[in-house]
C-alpha cells in the first residue's frame, strides 16, 4: 500500500463524516440503549466510589476508562461519551491500516478495506456510538497491528488487557500462540502467555482487592446469563415459535430479553460448546496453512466472527468488534466485504426503534434469523478460505521454520 499514513487519515476522515450522519448521531446530546446506564456508572466513579464493593457494574474493570472519562466534571456525558468512541473507533482504523501495511496489500484493495471500516457506521446506525464496545474493539485491533509488527511482548500485553476490557478477545489467544510459536519457535510462547497474564492481572488486581465478591459476582453474571433473543440459537426459536413449534416466553430478566425454559438452556449449552468448537477449528486450519501473516489475520477475523455468530448472547454492538480485521480478511476474500456491510444493515432495521417489537416476537425476528444466518455464512466462507490455503501449502506446519528476528 503506497502512502499508508495518508489514506488511514482519509479513512478516518470519512468516518468522521459517516458517525456525524444523523441516523448515526455523533452530534446529537441525546443517547440511546445503554448510555444512561453508562452514565449512572461513571458517574458514581466520577465521585469516588469503587465499581464490585461500592455498587454492582456488570462490565469487567478494562471497560472502565470507556464509562468514567465521559463523566468527569464539566462534562456532557453523552456527547463526551460519544466523541470518545468516535475517537476509539478512528483508531480502529489506523490499526487496520497498520494491518494492511504488513500485509503488502495492493493500494485498491487497502482503501475499499479502510473505506468499508470507515462507512461500517452508517449501515450499523446508532448503536455504534451508543455502547462502549468501539473500547474494547480498539484494543483487540491494536494487539493484532503489534503481533503482525513482530512486537510480540506488546500485541500480548494488549491482548490481554483487551480481555480485561471485554473478555471476548481470550478467544484469540490460540491463534496468536500458534502465529507467534510459528514465527519465533517455542521460546516466545512463555513470555508471551507472561505478558498476557500480567496485563490482564493488573487491570484486575486493584478490583480484586478492593472488592472481590463484588467482581466475582459481575463476572459470574455475565458467564452465565441465558439465551439471549438475538442470538442464533434464539432466532430459531422465534421461527419455531411464528410456525407453531414452541411457545416462548423470558426469564425475569428482561433487561437481556433472554429465553426461558429447558429446551432454551438447552440450546444456551449448546451454543457455547459450538462457539468453542468453531474457535478450535479455526485454530486448526490455522496450523494447518502455510503460516503467511494473512492467513493469520483472516484466522483473527474468522474467530471473532465464531464468537459472535455462535455465543448464547448477541447483543448488537458485538457487531463492532468485526469491522476492522474482517475488513482486513477482504484483501483475501472479497466476498466478505459486502456480507459484513449487509450484516450490519439489517441489524439496523430493528435497534432501537423496533426493539420492542423484536422482544414482542413480530416480524422483525425472520430479519433477525436472515442476519444470524449471514453471520454463519460470513463464518464459513473466512473457514473455507483457510481450508483452502492449507490445502494449498502441501507442507505440514511442523516443517516451517521459525523466523530468526529477535520478539520485543
């Protein structure tokens, strides 16, 4: 990619533009979903009190920059709020084009990457600026830019305040093992797993200390909550339910809009097993390719979109943590690029306005089954891809030598 510096500030700029779209709503004071609860959060932080001992917060301590920066004094937290994931979500972008930069990718295929990161806004719509998960999503983006930078000790230490911030990016943890063993040969994997550790730990530690059954407790909740209405298993069930098949209803918890029952737990359990079984595969097919830097970022992307497509709880930001290494993957797999961008639209169709009528059971759920149905699909073609480079190679990953240069 000729001029990387300039066209990651274009990138950015028109994503400025795109979150500044009214139905986006950079500029709006107003928020959306979960802002108020964000607010009250940072807010009570903002004035001293401890997040697990001094008052319940259901996010892990990495998410707390995201919530108490927005509400220091003086400030609008909704606007500051707002701004600051507009500012995470820049960065996003300036990863990927880090990304793409290692990747030697031609000019034309590095802007439509940087240019579907940048647009990703305004198919997604409000919810982009109106959860935190831009936050997290930085931070994953930015480990992958250092582990593909060769700055190993760094891409693990993000990696691992990453998980602190959201949990989800543990599930990269073996990809990025495999890309660093094979790289670097097996002495690289203790300090590795070392700095990820650390990083996570001290992010950890204060809250820990300072309320332990409190951040046991938080996390708890989030490991175990049930089949929430977005998720795959839960669209089907909404289908069964249309046909006549099953006869929903929710837990109490209506905050989640989970499903309720045995056969809905059921499918929760399931659900889980089959998002690990997908990240294992993956991490197969990953060992089995030739080991070229691409095939370790359309790894990264393809377990991103396991986590996602497969979880018992789908919440619409979680969309957020696809853009920028999926948008990377369609260097490779052109197809992608559109899909991702489709994806993105329909889940537009029904957050926020038809919510209600998406936990009421009405038409928007066949939306909602076509968008989880796509999920899998984007799933199986960045799979199919790796399959194919395996194939390719002729060459068992034992026999790759490890590169000589020297990890951070």
């Amino acid at each position: 990619m000729t001029r990387p510096r300039t066209a990651a500030a274009g990138a950015c700029l028109l994503f400025i533009a795109c979150c500044s779209l009214p139905w986006v709503g950079l500029w709006n004071p107003n928020g959306v979903a979960d802002t108020g609860l964000y607010s009250l959060y940072g807010i009570r932080m903002a004035h001293g009190l401890v997040p697990y001992r001094d008052f319940f917060i259901e996010f892990p301590p990495g998410a707390l920059p995201a919530l108490v920066l927005p509400a220091l004094p003086g400030s609008h937290f909704v606007v500051w709020f707002k701004i600051f994931e507009a500012l995470c979500g820049a960065g996003t972008i300036v990863c990927l084009a880090t990304i793409l930069t290692r990747l030697r990718v031609s000019s034309r295929s590095a802007y439509v990457a940087l240019g579907v990161a940048a647009v990703a806004p305004a198919a997604l719509g409000p919810i982009t600026l109106n959860s935190f998960d831009y936050w997290p999503a930085l931070l994953m983006a930015a480990a992958v830019a250092a582990l593909v930078a060769d700055r190993q000790t760094t891409g693990f230490a993000l990696l691992g305040v990453a998980t602190a911030a959201k949990l989800f990016p543990a599930g990269l943890l073996a990809v990025a093992l495999l890309y660093a063993l094979r790289r670097h040969g097996r002495d690289i994997v203790r300090p590795a797993l070392l700095a990820y550790v650390a990083a996570a730990a001290v992010v950890f530690a204060p809250f820990a200390i300072l309320g332990a059954g409190g951040l046991r407790f938080s996390l708890r909740t989030q490991i175990t909550r049930g089949l929430q209405l977005e998720s795959l298993g839960a669209s089907f069930l909404a289908a069964a339910h249309h046909l006549g098949a099953y006869q929903a209803h929710y837990s109490p918890n209506l905050a989640y809009a989970q499903f309720a029952g045995r056969l809905a737990s059921g499918i929760a359990t399931g659900s889980t097993i089959v998002m690990l079984a997908a990240i294992v595969l993956v991490a197969w097919l990953y060992h089995r390719t030739a080991g070229e830097t691409a095939d370790f970022v359309n790894a990264t992307a393809a377990t991103l979109v396991a986590i996602v497509a497969f979880a018992k709880v789908l919440s619409p930001q979680y969309l957020l943590w696809l853009i920028a290494l999926v948008a990377a993957a369609s260097v490779r797999q052109k197809t992608v690029a559109p899909l991702l961008l489709l994806i993105l639209g329909l889940t537009q169709i029904w957050v926020p306005e038809r919510f209600r009528e998406l936990q009421a059971l009405g038409w928007v759920t066949w939306v909602l089954l076509a968008r989880n149905l796509l999920l899998v699909a984007l799933f199986a073609l960045l799979a199919v891809d790796l399959r194919a480079r395996g194939l390719v190679s002729g060459s068992p990953a034992a026999q790759i030598r490890p590169r000589r240069e020297r990890p951070e």
